[in-house]
C-alpha cells in the first residue's frame, strides 16, 4: 500500500508486477494473499484483486459509520481454510477468500458490539471483545474459526461430510466408476 495505490513487487527482485487504484478512494488495509491482495477501502468496499482483474468485491454495511475514525485495525482476520473474517462493531461477517463467498454472519448482542481492535489470535481460534454493559467479562468474549462461533457441541455448517451413523452401511459413492 503506498498512497492511493496497491501494488504487487516481484519476491526474488523486489520489481513492481502490478498496481490498483480506485479513482477518490484510499486503501486503508491490504492483508497479502498469495499473488493476490485483499483490500479494505476507505469507503468500505472490500475487493480482492491480483492487480490486472478485481477477483470479488464486498460492501461492508454501516461502514460510513465507524470506518472513518476507526481505521482497519483489526477488521482483517484470517482464520484458516481460505477465510476472511472481517469484523465491524455490530457483525462479524466471513468470506471465502478464493471467491468472496459469504459463508457465515455473526451479529452483535443486543446493546453491545465488537471491538475489532481487540482481537486476540489463539491458536486456531479468534478471540474477540463484544463489550456489554453489566455482563461478567467471561460474556463480553466471543471465540471464532472459519466455521463461526466455537461453542460446546456445536454442528459444523454443513461442510464436512456427515458422520457415519452406527449399525448402517455406508453406500460410498453412488456413480459409476469411471470406464
């Protein structure tokens, strides 16, 4: 990110490969993803491009609210198997960072919001603060990993294959095999 633009430089030389800009706008921050950068603009607009073609874009919603005085810090989080969290104070939104695939939302409590300066990285899990007046400190904590909230039995959404059930035969594949 220099100025207005972000660019791409060559790893062995240092060289420039590419450049992006968006006509009155400023990046705000670049999270670097293989050949590619995923940028938050100052208008709120997330776009991931490899500088020649913008892969995906997003709008952040109410970002005209809080972005201009917050910054991007901590609004960037990746949490693993290709996804961006990216957190604003009433909803922490995940995408697919090959395609820009919404994959999951979590909003705030009622009469709280994140902090998204204030997250915490723990091994696989995102730890972040959702400050609400009168709660313990314990329920201002809200812990996060590409699948969403971790909580205690929690089903996964839908993405892994299901669990082979007792005493049933698993048919495996129901195609023909390849001739």
């Amino acid at each position: 990110m220099r100025g207005a633009v972000v660019a791409g430089y060559d790893t062995r030389g240092g060289a420039p490969r590419w450049r992006y800009a968006r006509a009155g706008h400023r990046p705000v921050v670049v999270l670097p993803a293989r050949a590619e950068a995923i940028t938050l603009w100052d208008d709120g607009l997330l776009t991931a491009t490899d500088g020649r073609t913008v892969r995906w874009h997003r709008a952040l919603p109410d970002a005209a609210e809080w972005l201009p005085a917050h910054g991007g810090a901590g609004v960037l989080h990746p949490l693993g198997h290709g996804i961006l969290a990216v957190v604003t104070p009433r909803r922490v939104a995940a995408y697919r960072t090959a395609d820009g695939d919404l994959r999951w939302t979590l909003p705030a409590r009622d009469g709280c919001a994140f902090r998204p300066g204030g997250a915490l990285r723990r091994g696989p899990a995102l730890l972040l603060a959702q400050p609400c007046p009168d709660t313990a400190w314990t329920g201002q904590l809200v812990a996060l990993d590409d699948l969403g909230r971790i909580t205690p039995g929690r089903t996964p959404l839908g993405s892994a294959p299901p669990a082979p059930r007792p005493g049933h035969r698993d048919a495996g594949n129901s195609l023909a095999p390849p001739r």
